[in-house]
C-alpha cells in the first residue's frame, strides 16, 4: 500500500498525523451529538458516516466512546486500520476519493470540532517506572544513598488513582484543597496547595481485559493493550508530603488526570519499539520481555505563565528513558489475580531523563522549589501558579513521517472559596 495518502496535509513531513498514525478520538461539532473519528493530516474522518455509507465493516462508531470498538479485540483493530489504509491512500480504494458529497462528509477540519474523553475509562493505576524520576525524588527525601526504595529495581510500583478525574486535554484543572503541615509547623493547616505540579507521563489504554485470578505474562499482557496517550498527573506536592506514608498517594493526586485527545494505536507505534536500560539487577522470569517493549518518542513540555503571550520549553525528554514498559506494569497489575478491563488506563510514572533539561517534573527541575525556573521574559516560577497553562507533547520519529498524540493541555483555575465553617 502507498505510504501517501490524498488526504490533505497527510503528506507534510510535520503533521502528527500521516497515514502511518491514524489515531483514533471522539469528536463533535456544533448542534451534533459525539461520536468517533480517526484523525488524518488536517481533517477528522467521521467514522459514524463512514459507517452509515457501508464503507466499513465494523459498526458502533456513533458511540461517543471508543470502549465498545475496543472492546472488538485485535482481529478487529487490524482489520479496521488496514480499511482505513487503503481507503485514504493514493491508488487505494477510491468509493471515498471519487465522492465528493461523501468526502465532505466525511473529512471535517480538525480546525471545527471540540475533542472530547476519547474512551469510558474503567480504571486508573499510575505507576512509578522512570528510574530518574525515583531517583531525583529520592535523593531530595532520602539522600543519594538511600534515593531508590529497596523493591524498586524489583518490581513496578504503583498505586490506584481515580478513574472519575481523568480529563481530556483543554480541559480548566482547578487548583485542591488539602492538609499541608509546613515542616516548621507543629500541626496541619487547611489550605489550598502551594506546591502545584505537573507529572510528564505515558498512558497505556487497554482494549481487552482479563479474568480474575489469572495471571498474565509479558506478551499476554502487551496484547491487550489497544493504544498509548500522553499523561499529565498533576500534583499536589506539599499534600503529597504530609500525607503518602504510610499509605501512599490520595489527595494530592486524585483532583485530576489530563490525557491528550487521540489514542494513537499500538500497531502505530511497532516500527518505534526499543529495549529497555541495562538492568541494574536481573528481574524475576514474570517480568522478563519477550522482546522490546519500550518506545522512542520524543516528549516536551511548555510552560506558560499567566499573562504571557507564548509558551517556553522546559523539558525534553523520551520515553525510552522508562525502566519498566506498559506491559511489564500490566503484568504485574494482574499477576496476583487482579481482573482488568476495557478502558483501564495505567500512567507510566514521570518520564525524567539523565540531564536537568530533561527532568519530567516541576518538583525536579526546581529541586524542590530551591532552583527557580526562569521562563521566557524573565518570569519566575518554583510550581505552578493560578493561570498558568502546561503543554505536554509527543512523537515518534520515522524516516520522512511523524506518529504524533495531538497536545495534552491544561490551565490552573483558583482553589474554591474557603468556607466560613472551615475556619479555626
């Protein structure tokens, strides 16, 4: 099949989104109902209109979810994107080509739509797998000596979120409320956070689920799995400090996710599979990969302070700096008979690389507020301020193509007005 696709902007060696990617997303427009869409250069294609002309097999597309699509299996998900291929390719088929009526049906400028939660998501485990991350965290808490937790180099660590605050990108995140006890400070104050930050991240969304009490192997495990996002975990870090022993994470967590708009499919992202770090220590044979099971995709993120006109860059990294894959976490996830299901959503842990640049967090790229991050125009920032807006982004780069995820956004609102019965 021909690489190029006669879509417009399909071709242009910048777009996320060529005929190689066709990531999957719920979309509407004005006065119309939700439904999915696969992007393709410049435009969404409706696959609900696709469906109704019988230009494809596979029906539900008028759901505003992806879930019942997933929910297909893989025989489906290949069988889909191999009729996607030939429909939008130069001398593929061409019953949509040769329409016109049906063309503008179809392919809507992703200029005139509203993104929207691409899939129901069942459940949320964020994970703790960026070995940079736990360490520079751990350093900060603990001391170099002492910065990895003795499991960490064993197994996955991660801990449940809440499903109910994954949000889509764009949308407002407003600043929690929580107990914070400064450290000079004998008791806990109520307050909102003061130590806002955002967690750069990579979502595995699965499309199959599994049985409870059975366990999965590695390869079991990366076969459920239908697609990847881009993760903002933000967090409340002074909440975070007081409250995560000996529990872990709650409230500085759970007030919200924000995940990029498209799904971008695992058969997407194959040409882009890499092998893991060097292990420091062997794993135990349940976690061991079959094969490469990391991807390179390069990630950034922006920062834009209140009042600013544009957005600075202040940090680089990959995905391939993870030191445990999606499948490897899905593997422990289940391996003492936890049930998975369709649409659970497992968030890599922060992505930091090697370097200062490259760290995936604010909390590190200001060591914990002592080194201030300094952004275009002379503005300071420690954590993130009421008006702020973070951008995270992504792609994996091939030989004259992209496979990008589409911008994860959000913008800081005020906490809630303290109540007068909260008062001391």
């Amino acid at each position: 099949m021909n690489n190029k696709s006669w879509v417009g902007g399909a071709n242009s060696p910048d777009t996320e989104f060529p005929i190689q990617n066709l990531p999957y997303g719920v979309f509407s427009q004005a006065g119309a109902e939700a439904r999915c869409g696969v992007a393709i250069g410049d435009f969404v294609a409706d696959l609900a209109v696709l469906e109704r002309a019988g230009l494809i097999e596979i029906s539900g597309f008028a759901a505003p979810v992806l879930n019942p699509f997933m929910a297909r299996g893989s025989v489906a998900w290949a069988a889909m994107r191999a009729r996607l291929t030939a429909l939008f390719a130069e001398g593929g088929d061409a019953a949509l080509r040769d329409d016109s009526e049906l063309r503008a049906a179809v392919l809507i400028s992703r200029a005139e739509v509203q993104m929207h939660m691409p899939f129901a998501v069942a459940g949320y485990t964020d994970f703790y797998a960026g070995r940079h991350h736990a360490e520079n965290v751990g350093t900060m808490f603990r001391g170099a000596e002492n910065a990895l937790p003795p499991n960490w180099l064993s197994i996955p660590i991660g801990y449940n979120g809440r499903a109910s605050t994954v949000v889509v990108s764009g949308t407002p995140i407003r600043r929690p409320l929580g107990q914070i006890k400064p450290p000079e400070a004998e008791l806990p104050m109520f307050s909102p956070t003061k130590r806002l930050d955002i967690e750069l991240e990579f979502g595995a969304v699965l499309g199959q689920g599994s049985e409870m009490g059975v366990p999965l192997t590695v390869a079991e495990a990366d076969e459920l799995i239908f697609g990847y996002v881009l993760l903002n975990d933000w967090s409340a870090r002074d909440i975070q400090a007081w409250e995560y022993q000996p529990l872990g994470p709650f409230q500085a967590k759970v007030f919200a996710s924000s995940i990029s708009p498209w799904v971008v499919t695992k058969a997407a992202l194959e040409p882009f599979r890499v092998s893991a770090p060097k292990r420091a220590r062997p794993l135990l044979p349940y976690l061991r990969e079959p094969g490469p099971m990391l991807y390179d995709i390069q990630l950034e993120v922006r920062m834009r302070a209140a009042g600013q006109g544009h957005d600075t860059v202040i940090s680089r990294t990959n995905t391939r700096e993870l030191y445990y894959s999606a499948a490897q976490q899905l593997t422990h996830h289940a391996i003492g008979g936890c049930k998975m299901s369709v649409g659970d959503l497992l968030g890599s842990g922060t992505i930091s690389g090697p370097e200062k640049a490259s760290r995936g967090s604010l909390l590190e790229l200001t060591w914990g507020g002592k080194e201030p991050l300094m952004l275009d125009g002379g503005v300071e920032r420690r954590f993130i301020e009421d008006g702020d807006t973070l951008t995270l982004s992504g792609f994996a780069q091939g030989e004259g193509y992209r496979i990008g995820f589409g911008e994860c956004v959000g913008t800081i609102l005020p906490a809630p007005a303290l109540r007068p019965e909260w008062a001391e």
